[in-house]
C-alpha cells in the first residue's frame, strides 16, 4: 500500500509542474447483467481498469437476451485550479448521454441530461466523490497497475423538486454550471426519493434517466424520475 501511495503521489507532482493544472483521460469499463430485476439491470464492473486505455474491453448490454457487445467509455477532465471535475458518458443501453459536472468550490453536482435536454443539481457527495487531486491519483495508480477499485455500485435514486431554478439562481453556481445548464433549458434540484415511493418504483412515471459513471473507487448509478 506504501509504494501505491508515493508512485500515485509522485505522478501527480510531475503532472502538477507540467502542465497548467488541467488533466484529461478516456476511460473504458464493462457492464454486464446483474440479475433478472429490471430495477437492477446492470454491474459496474471495473477490473479491466488496469489497462483502460488499451480500447479493448467490452461492455455487455444489460439484455436478457444476447446481444453483440458494446463499448462502453467516458471523458474526465479534471481542473485543480477550478476545483472542477467534468464527466462526460455516452449513451448505453436504457441509460441516457449526460455530461456531470462535480463542482468542489460550490459544493454542488450538477447534471445535463441530453437526451431529455434538463439539467439536475444536487449536494456533491463528498463521501463517495473524491476531490480533484484525489481523482487523479487514484486513476493514475489505476493505469500503473497499483491499485484495483472495488466493484461497489452506489445507486441513487432521485425526483425532480420543482419549481424550476431560475436564470439567477443557476447563475450563482458559476459559469461553468451556467453554460453547461443554459437559460434554454429547464433545470431542476434532485432530492432523494422517500422510502414509500421506492416502494413504488414499478409504477413509476416512464419519463426518467438513468445513467452510470466512475469516480474511479466507486461506480455511481442515478435512477431519476421527473
């Protein structure tokens, strides 16, 4: 564990001192069926992590029947000097194209779901979402082949709480969020769902999202109905 922390940490000086505080990577992983529940269809599985930049695993479809594999990736950009971490993930399967934006400094996560063309914003989980630096680190440790994430999926299950936000009140979480969740479109804050309505899942409205993506310790899978 020793020699995983200091080579993490001696790439992530070197990457600090040559470049302007920016850090981009293409990541690859592979879903696969969990079980015959369609509320759990699919597992985040990371163990082709090692080698994510190779463009060779594959991404089982979360069908019951069989299906030509897939590929599944997504784009982080990392940027210490905003404090901001940007992933972007392609459509899969049922789950939609979002772009998320972790957002250190307001302490938010914000959401563009382009298929549906919203935005979501809720409180950053810091617990399960690392900080800027601690992203990197863990994922160059993950392309050195020193360090292997575990296979947990952190499932959020999520409602739109309205009214809509306004221009302003997007406004107040910076440009960055203000672009990405522009006056055009709705935007909304997600709250989670109480214990009666999990319950109810089944009967949910089919207007939703769902979507998966890597913080690199933990998958995390957003269900949302709105």
């Amino acid at each position: 564990m020793l020699g995983c922390l200091v080579i993490g940490t001696w790439l992530l000086f070197d990457f600090i001192n040559r470049t302007n505080h920016t850090w981009r990577r293409t990541c690859r992983f592979r879903v696969k069926p969990m079980d015959k529940d369609p509320d759990t269809p699919i597992f985040f599985d990371h163990g082709g992590l090692t080698a994510f930049d190779d463009g060779k695993n594959q991404l089982l479809t979360p069908e019951k029947i069989s299906k030509p594999q897939q590929e599944f990736q997504q784009e982080i950009n990392v940027d210490l000097k905003k404090n901001i971490e940007t992933i972007e993930v392609s459509q899969i399967g049922f789950t939609s194209t979002v772009r998320i934006i972790e957002d250190f400094d307001h302490n938010i996560t914000a959401i563009r779901d382009f298929g549906v063309n919203k935005c979501f914003i809720m409180p950053l989980d810091r617990q399960h979402v690392p900080n800027p630096a601690n992203l990197i680190e863990t994922f160059l440790a993950m392309m050195s082949g020193q360090f292997l994430p575990d296979n947990e999926v952190l499932r959020k299950t999520m409602k739109v709480k309205t009214p809509a936000l306004t221009e302003s009140d997007v406004a107040a979480y910076g440009p960055i969020v203000a672009s990405t969740c522009p006056k055009e479109i709705k935007t909304y804050r997600l709250v989670p769902k109480t214990a009666e309505e999990m319950k109810n899942r089944r009967r949910r409205s089919t207007k939703g999202s769902s979507f998966v993506y890597s913080v690199g310790r933990h998958a995390i899978m957003f269900d949302i109905d709105h």
